[in-house]
C-alpha cells in the first residue's frame, strides 16, 4: 500500500483504532520478515 494513502487513512483513525491496526501491521510485518527469512534460508 502506497504510505500517502496509508499515512489519510491513518490521520483518520482514532486512537484506539490507531493501536489495533499498528499491532495488526508490525503482526504482519513479523510474518512477512519471517517468511522472507525462510525462503532466503530454503534457497
């Protein structure tokens, strides 16, 4: 996702919107950090 549209769409949440989709996107980040690690591992 594009971090302009990312950055409207955040100023437009709340605060406690805010918390729960920064812990959803550094939950999938891990995941996607992890699943990165691996295949670079596997190859």
């Amino acid at each position: 996702m594009p971090f302009s549209i990312t950055f409207l769409f955040w100023k437009n949440l709340r605060v406690g919107e805010r918390v729960e989709m920064h812990q959803k996107i550094s939950r999938l980040a891990n995941i996607i950090v992890e699943k990165s690690k691996f295949s670079s591992i596997s190859n």
